[in-house]
C-alpha cells in the first residue's frame, strides 16, 4: 500500500460511500473550503438512484422523483446545474388497486390517516367507513415514546384504514409493514399531534387546518428529464471539477483513529483498496451493515446498533409497449393493499406520470411494476422472467393489458431500504451519541433521517455541520412521501 500525506489546512476529509447522501456531504464540505476524497465500493456513484433504458427509452431504474416541499434536493440540483431539468409529474392522479377495481386515491388523508370517515368513501367498505366514526368516541390511546403506526390507528380507526390505504402508501416508502413501521419516525406529525389529542380524527383535522392557514404552492414531487438517476453524476462532475477525487470499485476495509507524523492531533487512517488515506474527519455515508462494520473497531456499541437495522429488499420490472393498440386507464399508476393477495405492490404509467418520457418517445409506453416488501424473499427468488411474468399477469388483472412488451427489464435492489421499526429514533439517537464521542466523526443517509432524496442530502449536511464544527440544528425526519405509485 502506498501511504497518502495528511494536510489539517485545508481541512482534509474522507467521504465513505458515493449515494447521494456521500455526494451531497462532499458537495458541501467543498464549499466549507475542505479536500476530500470520496471512496466508494462499487462501480459507478449514485446508489440507489440510476438512470438507464428500455427499448431506446431513457428512464428511471430507481427512485424516481423527489419531495418538492422539503428544499434540499432541489436546491443542490440547481446548484449542480440541473435547474432546467427539473420536471413535476404531468399527473399525480393515482388509484388503489383493492377489492377487484381501480379505485381512486383518496383525498383528505394524512399518510392514509383521515380527518372523517367520508374522506374515505369508495374506498372503504360500509362496516370499514362505520369503524372510523367511532374514534371519537374512545378513551385516550397512549402512544408513549413511541408506537407502530398500524396498531395505532387500527386501534382508533379499524384495521380496514390501514390495511386499504396506510399500509401500501407506506409500503411504497419503506416496503415495510405499517404494524412494524415507527409512528414516530415515519409520521412525525402525527406522533405530535397523537400525544395531545385523544381523537386521531380531530388530530388529522387540526394538522389539516394548520397547513391550509399556510398553504404550500407548487408541486409535491419532483423529477429530473432523463431521471432523478441523473442527480449523483450531476453532483460527481461538480464535486471532481472543484478539486475532489472519486474513487469508484474501492472498498474501504479499515477505519482507525491515529497519529499521523506532523498532524496536529488525532487523525483518521482510511484503508481503501490499495491506498491508505489520512484524514481529520471521515463521513461514513453507507448501509447501516457496512456502516457497522466500518465503526466496529473505534465505535463498538455504534457498531452494534447499526448492525442491528434490518432492510427489505425489491424488484423494479420495466416493460416498454408499443403505443398503437395499448390502452391504460386514466392516471399515473396504482397502489396494491398487501391484504388482497396481489404479487405487486405498485405500479407507474411512467409515459403517463413523466412528460419528457411521453415526448421522447411518442411510439412507446413506459410502465413499471416493484415487487418485494420486507419478510417476503420468496418472489425475489424467482428469476427476471419470472418476475416479468407475475407483473404481467397482475397489470393484465389490474388494467386490462393484453399487449406484449417489446422490452423488459429487472432491476433488483437487494437489502435497499431500511425499515423503521417502534424505536428507530432512539437507536439513531445512541448511534449518533456514541460516535460523537469520537471527533471528526459522522454518519448520514437513509438509515437515519428519512429514506427520501431530500431527508438523504439534509442527512448529509448535518454529517457536515458535525465533522466542520457547525452546531447542528436536530429536526424530525421527513420522508419523502410516497409518488403516484408509491415509489
């Protein structure tokens, strides 16, 4: 190995792991005057976000849009560059595929949580609409510190409100289980408004009242033309044209506090493929399993915690049609309740959902189907074309689509979403504490804050803010709410 010279001035850093959370740290660590270094294990940057195609079609093999309302991902795309690529959805006009129709997407909810029993009319069964009004006449729930977010309000609304709409619009976050999934965590508002409110109804039309005195303009989601795939290689071209480097298929092995000769103090000692790195801080921006096995050895009981964080794993099918004799009903996709049995839990229109699709290709269809949620690896077993088959067969089912696809594709993202169980905050909150303790120190990314785009890069900057001496200022997670489709 060859050894690499530290310098305190500038403030030398090394950011391990090149998602979007790695990218946006580096991004703002240049601008607080620092050297970096950014290490990633695999081939190409971006993690979970990827531009590709089908069938000529440029489209989103990942994550495709981005919350709109929380300013962090939009503002570094335009910060990068990509201002005029920035795209709403041409329809967020969705459905819920349940009880053998396409029913549409209910208004008036909170994350599928309702102000009144009639916000969720057509949706639910007579009995289901029932249950709902009986909330306000139950004894308080306590939530404590905190408390999943289906038994909560199936306990206040019936288990109908959550199985029809709460679990697949979080399922299209986290593809977890809503009888898992925090309270705290993945709903922050309504934890608050749950801890002094004894309706959960009333809750949701107070939170309701309170946005509609300070109404939000502009759209919910956003995405990039050619994809929000395209966002990391955007900030990897600035981040390398201000002086970075980027070092992709580099797996870092070793992490240690040192001395290195001439530095001022303790340093860190980053060993990455075939080079050792000497830095004054680390940013340690991957998966919570590699996060911990990088920590082991300076942060132990970090180490243990993150290693605890468990993760679900899916399937994204990408079919292209030929638009001559191809009909699909009206909107940007749906929804699947996990309740009613189906193999897919959503699925885009995309030509429908993105404009610059459409346009570019105006003989094609773009759809996506995602299949996998948490606990459920036997479908993820099954081969591409068998994942091809069942999304087939489940779009034929939903929708009436006979045609055949004139190109396939399967992306699979094993262990790609973290799960945030009943007490997800407090561990972040110990993970966070133990590895204060060691200067020059932080973790970011979808572990800990949120598993959008935006809640990934304000992840970052707060790592930043931690490792640069910037007070950091704590704020609930946000998520990014689920798209159209849920993803």
């Amino acid at each position: 190995m060859r050894e690499v010279e530290s310098r305190t001035k500038p403030r030398r850093v090394v950011v391990v792991g090149a998602g979007i959370a790695g990218l946006a740290a580096a991004h703002r660590l240049l601008e607080r005057g620092a050297r970096v270094t950014v290490v990633e294990a695999s081939e190409r940057v971006g993690g979970k976000l990827l531009a590709g195609e089908i069938a000529g079609a440029r489209a989103d093999l990942g994550a495709e849009s981005m919350l709109a309302r929380r300013p962090e991902a939009i503002t570094l795309a335009r910060e990068v560059g990509l201002g005029d690529a920035l795209q709403p959805p041409a329809t967020a006009t969705a459905s819920i595929w349940t009880r053998g129709a396409l029913r549409p997407m209910p208004k008036g909810h909170v994350m599928g949580v309702p102000g009144t029993a009639a916000a969720l009319a057509g949706l639910l069964t007579e009995e289901g609409l029932a249950r709902i009004g009986r909330d306000a006449d139950l004894p308080r729930t306590e939530v404590g510190e905190d408390v999943a977010v289906g038994a909560y309000v199936a306990a206040r609304l019936g288990r109908e409100v959550v199985d029809r709409l709460v679990e697949p619009l979080l399922g299209g976050v986290y593809a977890g289980d809503a009888y898992r999934i925090s309270l705290r965590s993945a709903v922050p508002q309504l934890y608050r408004a749950a801890l002094s409110h004894t309706s959960l109804t009333e809750a949701v039309r107070e939170i309701q009242a309170r946005t509609a005195t300070a109404p939000q303009t502009g759209p919910v989601f956003m995405g990039l033309r050619g994809g929000v795939g395209g966002l990391p290689p955007a900030v990897a071209a600035s981040v390398r044209a201000r002086g970075a480097e980027i070092l992709t298929g580099t797996p870092v092995t070793e992490l240690r506090r040192t001395t290195a000769a001439g530095a001022d103090g303790p340093t860190w000692r980053v060993v990455a493929g075939d080079r050792v790195l000497h830095a004054d801080a680390v940013v340690v921006a991957v998966p919570a399993s590699a996060a911990a096995a990088l920590l082991r050895a300076e942060a132990p009981a970090a180490a243990a915690e993150l290693a605890a964080v468990e993760y679900a794993s899916m399937a994204l099918v990408t079919l292209a049609y030929r638009r001559a004799g191809t009909a699909l009903p009206d909107g940007s996709g749906f929804l699947v309740p996990p309740v009613d049995g189906r193999t897919i839990k959503a699925s885009t229109f995309a030509s429908r959902k993105w404009a610059w699709i459409d346009e570019e290709n105006p003989d094609l269809l773009v759809l996506r189907t995602s299949v996998g949620r948490y606990g459920e690896t036997a479908i993820l077993d099954r081969d591409d074309a068998g994942l091809v088959d069942v999304s087939r067969h489940d779009l034929r089912e939903a929708t009436g689509l006979t045609a055949t696809p004139v190109a396939t594709r399967v992306t699979r993202w094993t262990d790609g979403l973290p799960q945030y169980p009943v007490g997800h905050h407090a561990r972040v909150a110990r993970v966070r504490a133990h590895v204060a303790a060691l200067p020059g120190l932080a973790v970011c990314g979808a572990p800990y804050d949120g598993v959008g785009i935006p809640a990934c890069v304000a992840s970052a900057y707060a790592a930043v803010d931690q490792v640069t001496g910037v007070p950091r200022v704590t704020a609930d997670p946000v998520p990014s709410a689920p798209g159209a489709a849920g993803e």
